[in-house]
C-alpha cells in the first residue's frame, strides 16, 4: 500500500517539479555545456558585455534573459529570433537609443531598461500587444511616441528618476488610465 501510495505521489508531483525547473535563472557560465533546448531563462549580467556573444543563439527556448549591468548600447537585429522571450532586463547598460529588435518580441511581456539614457519610445512598440509591464527608472524619456498608448495589455509603467511637468504626468495619467504609472513628483517649473 505504502508503495502505491508513492508511485501516485510522485505521478502527481512530478509536473510541479518539472515546472519549477523551468524557473531556475542559469548563469552564462554554467550553460556552456548544457543542451540549449533546456535552458528557459539565463543571466549574463555583469559580464561587461559591449555586444551580445555569438553563443547565445543557441539557447532559442529562452523565456527570461537578463542582461544586466554590462555595456551594451545596441542590440543585433537577429536579438527577435528569441521569439520564447517573455522577460527581458537591459538595465544598466548604455543604450541612447532605444533597440528596436526589442518591438519584434511579440511574446514579450516585461521590459526593464532602467538606468539607461533612453529618450524616446519608438512608435512601433505598438507591435508589443502582450506587454504588461514596462521600467523605465532614471532615463530621460521626453518623446512616449504613439505606440504607448496602444498597449492594451499594459499594466505598470515606471518613469520615476525623471521629473516631468504637471501638465504631462496628468495628460499621460488620462491616457493610460488602464496603468500603474510609477513617477517622481511633477514639477510645475516644466510646464
């Protein structure tokens, strides 16, 4: 009976376990020699990476990537290959501009690209339609564009680090009513 009874537990405590390993973030080093195909979310933060290693190509199945607090300003144009890619983390890094291979990831649904010097927001991150949730603390964002304001699934928004006039922070208020903007007091010396 008690072999019964652990053949069944383990019938149906194996998914939980499969699933949960599909949550571990794997570090650069230590996926070198994995098989790509099982390898879901990675980091390859602090690497000070200039520009995204050929390697990491291999890993198609990603789901999470961290690319934290290296030195990238760009992103190939191949980066929408990682179609899988729901999470996405460029913060700390030097992007100006922002990297526009990033509006091809339809599956994406968080984007972190705090502490960059990011300006605008392009118009077609309208192509994002599953985007929940978007940070932008400490960049310079001047330009939302038009693509914004047509991401319905969009649920958080963070622009604190910057201060805006009040003028700005209430229209952005009344057109995202849908979302948690996250912002620094306004400043009624921008308006």
């Amino acid at each position: 009976m008690k072999l019964l009874f652990a053949l069944i537990s383990l019938l149906f405590l194996s998914p939980i376990f499969s699933q949960k390993s599909t949550e571990k973030v794997y570090k650069w080093e230590e996926v070198q020699l994995a098989n790509p195909d099982t390898i879901y979310n990675l980091s390859l933060t602090k690497l000070k990476l200039t520009e995204i290693p050929a390697s990491l190509w291999r890993f198609k199945n990603l789901q999470k990537l961290y690319l934290d607090k290296n030195k990238l300003s760009a992103l190939p144009d191949s980066f929408d290959l990682f179609k899988n890619l729901e999470l996405l983390s460029l913060d700390h890094n030097h992007f100006e501009l922002f990297p526009m291979p990033v509006t091809r990831l339809l599956n994406l649904k968080t984007l972190i690209a705090s502490n960059n010097r990011l300006t605008y927001l392009p118009d077609n991150i309208s192509n994002m339609k599953k985007l929940e949730k978007m940070d932008f603390y400490d960049n310079e964002i001047s330009d939302f564009g038009k693509g914004i304001y047509e991401l319905k699934a969009l649920r958080y928004l963070d622009i604190s680090g910057t201060m805006y006039g009040t003028i700005f922070q209430k229209q952005l208020a009344d057109k995202l009513k849908a979302v948690k903007i996250v912002m620094d007091p306004p400043c009624k010396c921008l308006d």
